[in-house]
C-alpha cells in the first residue's frame, strides 16, 4: 500500500480548489487509507467502486476530475473499465495503480488512455504530486518510459490520417515532443517560444486528432511513426 510519508508543509495550500476524485479498487481497506492520505489535500473523494464493472456508473453518478483505478480487481479487470471510462468520458483523467512494476501494463495503460501509472508502494507525497500533475493536463510517465510503452502500442487501431485535419508543420514538431513525455514548459524552452503558445498547440493537436489529452496525441504520435 502507499506509505503513509509526511508531506513537506507547501504540499498543501488552501488555494487550491477542490478536486473531485473516484477510486476504484475491490480492497475496502485500500479505499479508507487512500481518503484518509487525501484527507488536507485538494482531493476530495466524491465516489468509490469496489469492481471495474461498478466504476462507470459511479463515474458518471459523481462526475469526478480523476479517477483513480486499480489494475488487477476481483468483479472486472481494470484495463477494461479504462477503456470504457475514457471511451464514455473522454475528458476524465485516470491513474492506474498495480502492484506490479510491468512494461506490459505499462503499454496497456498508456494505449487506453491512462494519464499516469503508479505503484501502490509509492510514498504519500508521490502521490499527491502525481495527482497534482494529472490534474494539469501532464503525464506521470518519464520520456524513457513514454518512448517505450508508445512503441508497444499496436499499430492495428492506428487512425485514419486522411480524415483528421492536416497538423501545421510547428504542431508536428510540438507532438513530436509531446510523444516524448515533454511537458508545455519542456516544449517552450525547446522551440524557443512561450509556455502558453506551447499549450495552444498542443490543444489544437487534440482537437484536430479529435482525441482526449496529450497521452491519446502520444499514442497516435506513435502509431504513425513521429516518435
């Protein structure tokens, strides 16, 4: 389970508004310690579903910002409530969490659409800055990582890229990077422009793919060969 480490006194600020998370995991246990580390934070715990069959109905009962979702449950596997989650609400970010330290799962996970990927042995303070991330539109996943798990991803689901909108040659440069786990500050300070012209091109790349975040733009990314 994740320890239950100190946070540093700034890792909590009451000028962050509240952030709605669902967890789902079949361990009750593993459910109360997880609200109780959340308990100071900016994460509330708005829902619980103890199977991946339960979650998208709690999901959509609860409306939550994150979702945090266990891999290996007893009542549906998590890899399919991820993909049913981000098909029936695209712009809810996810986290998976696993026991196991897995390439496999790792590729899965990203392939699905997850923000991030942890272990369930991570400290306390990991996990808030993960979640802190997540909610800013980042991934977890370090370049090594991103590269890897991306060049797992099957190729047999790639999209059309003759029905999306074609990318700007500055916006194939900025999904290069994206796909190489770079985050907007990252993208700036490569191309030499600011952080907000960065996010702009990455949000017109998500539209015109027509998927959900930066981590479904990754795996396209890969799937036709720009990473």
């Amino acid at each position: 389970m994740i320890s239950d480490a100190t946070l540093n006194d700034e890792t909590i600020s009451s000028e962050y508004a509240p952030v709605p998370i669902v967890l789902v995991d079949d361990h009750d246990i593993w459910r109360d310690g997880m609200r109780s580390m959340l308990s100071g934070t900016e994460f509330i715990v708005v829902g619980e579903a103890s199977s991946g069959r339960e979650a998208p109905g709690v999901v959509a009962a609860c409306s939550p910002r994150i979702v945090v979702l266990d891999i290996r449950m007893a009542g549906g596997d998590g890899f399919e409530a991820l993909k049913e989650l981000k098909s029936r609400f695209p712009l809810i970010a996810v986290l998976m969490l696993s026991t196991y330290e897995s390439p496999t799962f790792m590729a899965r996970a990203v392939a699905g659409g997850a923000s991030g990927y942890l272990l369930k042995g991570s400290r306390r303070s990991e996990l808030i800055e993960a979640l802190r991330k997540i909610n800013d539109g980042e991934t977890l996943l370090t370049k090594e990582d991103l590269v890897h798990s991306l060049r797992c991803v099957s190729p047999t689901a790639q999209m059309s890229v003759d029905s999306m909108e074609p990318l700007t040659p500055r916006e194939e440069e900025v999904i290069g990077l994206l796909a190489t786990g770079l985050t907007n500050r990252d993208i700036a300070a490569m191309l030499y422009i600011s952080e907000g012209t960065a996010k702009t091109h990455v949000e017109h790349i998500i539209r015109k793919l027509g998927v959900s975040d930066r981590v479904q733009a990754a795996v396209w990314a890969a799937r036709n060969g720009m990473i």
